[in-house]
C-alpha cells in the first residue's frame, strides 16, 4: 500500500497545483483534498473533503481514510472569497490548533509537513544581516499573518513533544512569487505607482511558486542519504533583490512617503480595497529581510531551480508593462541618484548594509 496523504487548503492554487503533483509520485495510493469552500481549479484524481479545519471534524477525516501524510498549506496571509482578516486569522491559528490536535490522536499519521514563512523573523532596523534557523528576531511580530505564523509555529513545536514518532517537517517559504502568486506583496508590486519609505532601499528575496511544489514534494518523501526531511528549513531563491531594483525592473514607479505617514498611506490602501498594505508589510518594506538557506541545500538536499532575480522576472513578465518602460525608469533613477550627496540615496542598517549580489543595470 502506498502513501494516504491529507492536503489543507486545495482550494487555493498552490494546494491544488501540490494536490495534483502528489498524484503522478508511484508511491502515493491516495490524496485528500481537504477545504472549507469547493476549488475552482481541478484536483486531478484526488478525493475532496469539504471541511472547515477550524472545526473537530477534520479528526473524522484523518480517522475515516487512514492518513499517513498530512500537509497543512492552509496558512495564509490573503483572504479566500468573502472572508476577512478575522477569518484568515481563525483559520491559520484555530484551524491548525484543530488539525494539529487530530494529527495527536490519529494512530496512522507519520508525517507531517507545515507551510510557514520567514515572516517569523519579523522585521526590525537590529536585524542581522541574514537570519539561520536559529537565530531569534529582534522584535517578535506584533499582528497580522507574521504573527499568525509565530504562533503556528509554536502549536507545531507543541506537537512534536507530544508526538515524537511524527516526522514534522517546517519550510519557512520566503515571499512567494510567480505567474499566479496571489499575496498581498504581490499586490503590492501590481500597483501602478508603489509607495516607499523614503530613504529606505530594502533587500528582498523571493521564491518561485514552482520550488514550492518542488520542495513540498521532497519533505513528503523518505529521506535520502546524507539528508533529513524533518526539522525547520528556510526556503528561498539565491541571491537578493533591492526594492529599487524591484520597480526599475517592473518598469513601475515609485513613490517615496516619509516613515511617519506610511502608516497613513498603507491604510488608505486598505480601506479602498487596493491591496493590504499591512504594518508588517510596512516594516518588511523598510528594513528588508534575508534568510540563510545553508540548512535547505545541504540538510534537506534541496536546490531551488529559480534565483530570486529569476523568480521575480517570471512573476514581472505575469503582469505586463508598467507605466514606464524599464530602461527609462533605471536612467531616470540613476541620474536623480547621480545628483544626490554621496549617502543621501541610501538607508543606514541592517536592511542595507549587506551590497546585493544583483546588477542595479538592466
């Protein structure tokens, strides 16, 4: 008999593309797709459970088809139809309080795979030049889905105490991008003009949505020689990206606010329903993030086929021109950078203080 594997969140396009990949892996016999609302895409030849993960029920589900394998993708910073923040949140926290719960009394599960995010780490002007797995943020999120995943994260750790026999598996995806990337920094990066913090030039880095099936595949699987598929494992294109770099390269330009009135701004956004410009989102946009992924390459033996720059090529070709074409936006910013003092055009710290390995040229 082969894998029974167990999939939250498949109405939601990377959990029916993951569905859908699982099914042609010889050594699954059978995929539940698991969701509160029907999929609009197909699941191939998977069996879907209509079920809330917020409720008891899904302990039914596990018992019901003998789940070996489950994989929570149902943590997530977007909305899924009519729902709002409050829902996002009840499903990410109290949905996974649930299933985690249904994992624990469940004889037949032995694995378990989380999709989380290096949003964990926060955002802070102290950070360390790059974050390990290991290293603690300087400043806990203080709410929205950063926040969701640190207390996901500390549900999963709970879990493993519990359940040492479970093989738990945590990837902490970095921004995901591509041609059907559906996320607020997505959003983000789709407005016509993007507002910035002045004075602030952010290193980002980004992961193609097809590493993510990729790698989700191969923390499903038994462990190679020399690898482990259990543990926590930052996941991300190599290389950085500089926000400047971001706008010069989706020929879309930008608009510099003051810090103090980003906050204005992100909520204006918000309110006519543009996109959701969160303080987290904010923060990430001011100081940056940088992950190591030491521990993906030589631990979980995974090589993500993208660099960060390729990533968001993909993703910027998705969305068509922008408003200004690239070579012009890039000649525009670079006489304006010409003109200033030395050192006016960027940030000082963390954010900043580590030179991309990218051309600013295009």
């Amino acid at each position: 008999m082969g894998k029974v594997v167990l999939v939250t969140g498949v109405a939601r396009q990377l959990g029916g593309r993951l569905v859908r990949r699982i099914l042609r892996d010889p050594g699954v016999d059978r995929v539940i797709g698991v969701d509160a609302v029907d999929p609009e895409h197909h699941l191939g030849g998977a069996d879907f459970v209509r079920a809330d993960i917020r409720q008891p029920a899904i302990a039914r589900v596990l018992a019901e088809h003998d789940v070996d394998t489950v994989v929570h993708m149902d943590v997530t910073g977007t909305p899924l139809g009519a729902g709002g923040r409050t829902t996002v949140k009840e499903t990410n926290v109290i949905g996974t309080m649930q299933l985690l719960g249904a994992c624990q009394k469940s004889p037949t599960v032995k694995r378990l795979v989380i999709k989380s995010s290096t949003s964990v780490y926060g955002s802070a002007p102290r950070d360390p030049a790059v974050f390990t797995e290991t290293t603690p943020p300087k400043s806990l999120p203080s709410g929205g889905f950063a926040k969701d995943a640190v207390e996901v994260e500390g549900y999963v750790r709970g879990f493993a105490r519990r359940r040492p026999d479970v093989a738990v598996c945590v990837l902490r995806f970095a921004n995901i991008l591509g041609p059907c990337a559906d996320s607020p920094l997505a959003e983000f990066f789709s407005l016509p003009v993007m507002p910035t913090v002045f004075g602030y030039d952010p290193r980002l880095q980004f992961v193609h949505e097809d590493d993510v099936i990729d790698v989700l595949r191969i923390a499903l699987d038994e462990p190679r020689r020399g690898t482990l598929n259990s543990g926590t494992f930052n996941i991300a294109g190599d290389g950085v990206l500089l926000l400047s770099q971001c706008s010069r390269r989706l020929g879309r330009p930008t608009l510099p606010v003051l810090l103090p009135a980003v906050t204005w701004v992100g909520s204006a956004l918000r309110t006519l329903g543009v996109t959701d410009f969160s303080p987290e989102q904010i923060r990430l946009l001011t100081h940056g993030r940088v992950v190591s992924t030491t521990q993906m390459r030589e631990t979980l033996g995974f090589q993500p086929k993208f660099t960060t720059a390729e990533a968001f090529a993909d993703f910027a070709r998705s969305r068509g021109p922008g408003l200004l074409p690239p070579e012009a936006l890039a000649d525009a910013v670079d006489r304006v950078a010409a003109s200033l003092p030395v050192g006016a055009g960027r940030s000082a710290g963390p954010a900043s203080s580590l030179q991309t390995t990218q051309s600013d040229a295009e």
